[in-house]
C-alpha cells in the first residue's frame, strides 16, 4: 500500500517547502520505491511509492492530466489502464 499525503491552504497563501519535506520524512518507511510530490500555488499531493503489482513498475504517482490542469494520486486497482489513456 502506497501512502498519500497532501497539503491544501484554503487562503490561497504559497506553500513552503518545508511542510511536504516534512511529511516525507515522517513517512519514508512506507517508501520503498520513493517518494514524490507535486506543488501548484496553494496546493501539493504527494505518494509514497511501493511497487506491488506488474503494472505498478515505472508508474510515478502524484500524476498531471496532458494539459497540466489536473493532479491526482491514488491507491487503488485500475483494470483496463491501457483504456483510460
């Protein structure tokens, strides 16, 4: 199982780097494929990353739509990915 963090400011105020750090580290034994996270303004998603099934090998999670107007990140099953694309 993945674990999902994440940081919204309802205010619009930027976030400081230091908060995801800091999640990141306080979840770096759930890590076993790294870490990654995604900021925009006021908001950031981030994933730690453990690789359970074949489909999982190289995926990188949080992940932006083609246009960049979307992030998500997830712990779930997707049947049919090759569909969603």
């Amino acid at each position: 199982m993945n674990a999902i963090f994440g940081i919204f400011h309802t205010s619009g105020a930027p976030l400081l780097k230091q908060g995801m750090q800091a999640m990141s580290a306080a979840l770096q034994h759930r890590a076993i494929d790294g870490i990654h996270h995604l900021t925009n303004g006021s908001a950031a998603l981030g994933c730690a990353w453990l690789t359970i099934t074949p489909e999982d090998e190289g995926a990188v999670q949080p992940a932006k739509s083609r246009d960049g107007r979307f992030i998500i990140t997830a712990d779930v099953r997707l049947d049919n990915r090759m569909d969603l694309d």
